[in-house]
C-alpha cells in the first residue's frame, strides 16, 4: 500500500465510512480506522495545453460515437465533475439564458448551484438535443431506458491514447478548464464559484497561474519605456 498511496487513502476512507455506520447503528462501540494516519498525497497539477486541447479536439471530432464525445465537450467547456455530465437531466437546463442548475444532490456541496455556459456550450446542447429528439429525461441516455450513460472508461482510454494524452485523467479536464481562466486573467473566487468551491482555499492551487496576466502587464509596461523616445537637456 506504500506504493500506492491514494488507493490506500480510498480504502481507509471506504471502511471508516463503513465501521462509522456501525457505530451509528449500534452494531460496535469505536471505529478504529480513525485511528489510522492517512498516507500524504501530492495534489496533481497536470493540466491540457491549448495544443493538447486542439489534439483532443481533432479526435473528438473523427470519433464515430458522438454521444461520449459530447460528454467529454460539455466536462471541458464548463469545468463540471464527470458525474454531473453523464446525469444530467434536460430540466437543469434553460437554453434560452444560458444557465445550468444544478440541484443539490447532485452537487459534491449539496447545495443547488446556478452556473452560467457559454454560447459554445449553448450551442453544442441545442445542436444534441435536436439530433436526439425525445429520447427521454437524461442528456445523455443509456442503454438501459431511463438510465443515462454510465460508464465511458473504456473511450477515454481510447481518446486519451489516440490524442497522446498518456497522463491525463478525465478530472484533469476539470483543472484545464479552470488553469485556462486563471492564466487568462479571471479571478480566483470567480473561478471559484465557476467550479462550485465552498472553501476559497481549494480554489488557491491555481494563485501561482495568476502570475501570467501580471507579468505580462509589467512586461509591456517595461517595453514602453524602452521605447519611448529619450528627452534631451
């Protein structure tokens, strides 16, 4: 498990919730797994390049199942957990303002959230929902009737390989879509809201990419007074 350490850490966290409930329901007095000090993990801050992203885009588009596709557009364009997208119903959204509401239990918080989307994402919505017609309640619905997608490992596996993408996971589509806001000059709590953070500090691990705009502002600033023409006495 050494070698492992975020696996180790789900696990610990799986049987504490397990032994939690238990307690709760009498069937022990303690849980033990409290007890067990958690492995340090190393957050990742692997994020796609505009390159990547036009890499990823190319194959998205050649890739004859548009309905996983779609997923993996609507989870970069709006910076939304993956589980939000694949269950995501056609009342959250209202297409005419450009708004998705997310209910509450849908939400990691567990609270309702009201995001904005752009008008690519709009676009992109409208365009599917048209293609699909009346196929039910889920944007994105499964074989099963009733039930949206569940899965898509297996294709982005496939996409990731296809786009030589080989250490990107799908939640890093999540930083991409916020590191992009950043280093374009968006603020952090704007950013932060966008993504549905509670605690400022979880939307911090993205300060460091706040340097670009400022240092492109001192950087112009600095050529204008080399440029600008000396007077003389």
């Amino acid at each position: 498990m050494i070698k492992t350490p975020y696996r180790a850490n789900r696990v610990r966290a799986l049987l504490s919730k397990m032994l939690s409930l238990a307690v709760a329901w009498g069937w022990r007095g303690d849980n033990p797994a409290l007890g067990i000090e958690k492995f340090q993990e190393l957050k990742r801050d692997r994020w796609l390049s505009e390159e990547e992203l036009q890499n990823l885009s190319s194959v998205l588009d050649s890739h004859p199942n548009q309905k996983a596709a779609n997923i993996i557009r609507l989870l970069i364009l709006t910076g939304a957990r993956k589980g939000e997208v694949m269950n995501a119903t056609w009342d959250q959204f209202d297409l005419e303002r450009g708004v998705w509401t997310k209910p509450a239990h849908t939400t990691k918080q567990k609270r309702t959230e009201h995001v904005p989307l752009s008008q690519t994402a709009v676009t992109l919505l409208q365009d599917w929902k048209n293609q699909m017609g009346d196929t039910g309640d889920h944007v994105f619905p499964g074989n099963v009737p009733g039930n949206p997608v569940h899965c898509i490992k297996k294709f982005w596996e496939e996409i990731r390989t296809a786009a030589n993408l080989k250490d990107v996971r799908i939640h890093d589509l999540r930083h991409t879509f916020a590191s992009h806001l950043v280093s374009s000059g968006v603020s952090l709590p704007i950013v932060g809201r966008l993504l549905g953070h509670t605690q400022p500090q979880t939307t911090q691990r993205y300060a460091h990419l706040a340097d670009d705009p400022l240092r492109d502002a001192v950087e112009n600033f600095s050529e204008r007074l080399a440029t600008a023409p000396s007077s003389s006495n």
